[in-house]
C-alpha cells in the first residue's frame, strides 16, 4: 500500500510551526520566578532556624529529679506539658500582708525524710481551678528557682496539697518550654547540677 502525500505537503520541506511569543509574556515568568526565589529562601532559613532551636533543647524524661536552691530540696517532679503552670506539694500556714505586698508562709515536706522545711515568699496572683466534682479551688502563686539537668530558672508554681500524688512538683509548659523536649517515654534522663547564685531576696 502506497503512501499519499497532499500535494503542499511534502516529508522533505516539512518545517515546525513558528509560534510567536509575546516578549512581555516571557518577561513575566522570569520576573514571577525571580520573585519566588526570596521566598524560597525565607522558607529554608524558617526550616534551618527551628531545627537548630530544636536541637538546642534537652531531652527529658516524664519524670525527672529537681534541686530547690532555695530550700535545699531535692524533689521528684513530673514534666506534664498538658498543664499550663507548674505546682507543687505545699502545706499553707498563713496568707498575710506585709510592707504593702502579700505573701504567704507554707512548709515543704521531704518525703525521704519526714522532715519539713518552711518557707516565706510574696503571692504574686491567686489562681482559681475548678476541680474534677465541679467544685472551685483558689491556690496561692509565688515564685520559685527550680534547678533541672543543668537548667536553673524562676518559675511561677502554685502551692496545693499534692499527698495523694506520686510526685510533689509538677512542671508545666510554661517553665519547660524554652529549653526541654519530654520523652513520654522515658523517666530520669538528668541530674540536677546548677550552680545557684543564692536563695533570692529575704522575706519577712
């Protein structure tokens, strides 16, 4: 079977259409890919920089062992980021006002020991936390240094009883996220070893 051609149409002078492109045209994708560059490069420094922040955190266990400088107390804690402000096992003396501020007098019980150590600090809020039965609680507020790993820092903690819990301190997101990562996984990854530049300002 032959092959028929028209006759304006011939294999050997065949040639490919010419499409005009419009000049503006091809000068637009350039500038809109020229454009995405800075943004691709902002987006990779973002990725670069939050690795880098990422690797600069501590692993830590769910629950690890913490020093109180101020008290001397080596504490049992659990590392719940679910909870927003840390809080810790504390039996309230008395609330009282002194010098124009509040403050409130409470006593820390090593569990090892049976020995009980009190303390002073100024009340700087009162919490309200509604309870599993519907009811209200008010906790007092104070700060405190808390030394994790080697991490030693001022945190807000809110004084309650905690004697029915396996751990007297519980550190919330709010102290643990600048530095630590929790291992849901694991428990006593570190030790406590800061070196504390004193107990903090004297209390009435």
């Amino acid at each position: 079977m032959g092959l028929f051609l028209n006759s304006d149409i011939s294999l050997y002078n065949f040639r490919p259409t010419k499409i005009d492109v419009p000049d503006q045209a091809i000068e637009m994708k350039f500038s809109e890919k020229i454009c995405c560059i800075p943004l691709v490069v902002l987006m990779l420094a973002l990725t670069t920089t939050a690795r880098s922040d990422t690797l600069d955190l501590k692993i830590l266990g769910w629950v690890e062992n913490t020093h109180l400088p101020g008290p001397d107390l080596g504490l049992k804690a659990k590392l719940d980021t679910g909870a927003e402000t840390s809080s810790l096992d504390a039996r309230i003396l008395k609330k009282f006002r002194k010098g124009g501020k509040r403050w409130v007098r409470f006593a820390l019980l090593n569990r090892e020991t049976g020995e009980e150590t009190l303390m002073v600090r100024e009340r700087i809020r009162t919490i309200g936390v509604v309870q599993h039965d519907g009811g209200r609680q008010t906790r007092p507020v104070v700060m405190l240094e808390v030394c994790i790993a080697s991490q030693l820092f001022a945190t807000e903690v809110s004084l309650i009883d905690r004697s029915e819990f396996n751990y007297p301190l519980l550190l919330g997101r709010s102290a643990l996220a600048s530095f630590a990562l929790v291992d849901a996984g694991n428990t006593f990854l570190s030790r406590p070893d800061c070196a504390s530049p004193g107990n903090g300002a004297s209390a009435p």
